[in-house]
C-alpha cells in the first residue's frame, strides 16, 4: 500500500506539469491576437547560413489607429549571431507586396509604402 502511495506522490507532479507545458504549448498568442488585424503576407530569407541569418516581412494592417506594431513585431523569430528580421507593415486597403528580397530594396519602393519599418535583432 506503501508503494501505491509514492507513485501517486511522483505521478501526480508529473502530470500536472506537463499538463501545463502542453497548455502553454497551444495558448502562445499569435498575429491575430494582437489589436490592429495583422496579416503576413510574404517571407523571405537568406539560403545561407555562414553569417548572420536574414529575415523579411510584408504584414499588412487592416486598423492602422489601434495596431500595436511592436507587439506584433516581438512575435517575429529573432535569434543572435549577427541576424537580423525586418519587418513591412503596410496598409490592408493600399497596394502591398506579395513578394519581398533580403537585399535592399526589399520590395518595390515606388509601388508600395509602408506604414511601419521595425528592425529586430538578437541583442534587441
């Protein structure tokens, strides 16, 4: 009867914590989460990976007077050694880019204007 007892004592710590790992797992916030109906709309990435890792974003707003761009910005993957993310936040109701590059210019810059440049890296 002993025995019974100290297994539930472990199992039931056991269990409780990786119910909270699966749960914070699934609830992490996402784009739409965010006020402002942020919207990714295109990705680019350097192919290789001697150096830092370079990333891009277009994001389209749909509510430019409540949008939180830098909360939606710390959602974008940021990681150290020399990286860097870009990210193009540009009006829902004006043209956007569908494509983006990783060299400058990123997209073009006299068809599209963007509302909002954040630039993150590792370091923040």
């Amino acid at each position: 009867m002993k025995t019974k007892k100290k297994v539930w004592f472990i199992a039931i710590p056991i269990i409780l914590l990786l119910s909270y790992l699966i749960y914070d797992s699934f609830s992490q916030p996402s784009l739409k989460d965010i006020p402002g109906q942020f919207e990714e709309v295109a990705f680019a990435r350097n192919e290789q990976n001697k150096g830092g890792i370079v990333r891009v974003y277009a994001v389209t707003v749909g509510d430019l007077n409540n949008a939180q761009y830098d909360d939606a910005a710390d959602l974008f993957p940021t990681n150290d050694y020399n990286s860097m993310t870009r990210i193009f936040f540009f009006d829902k109701n004006k043209p956007f880019p569908t494509e983006v590059k990783v060299e400058p210019p990123y997209y073009d810059v006299e068809k599209y204007e963007a509302v909002q440049i954040v630039k993150r890296t590792g370091s923040k």
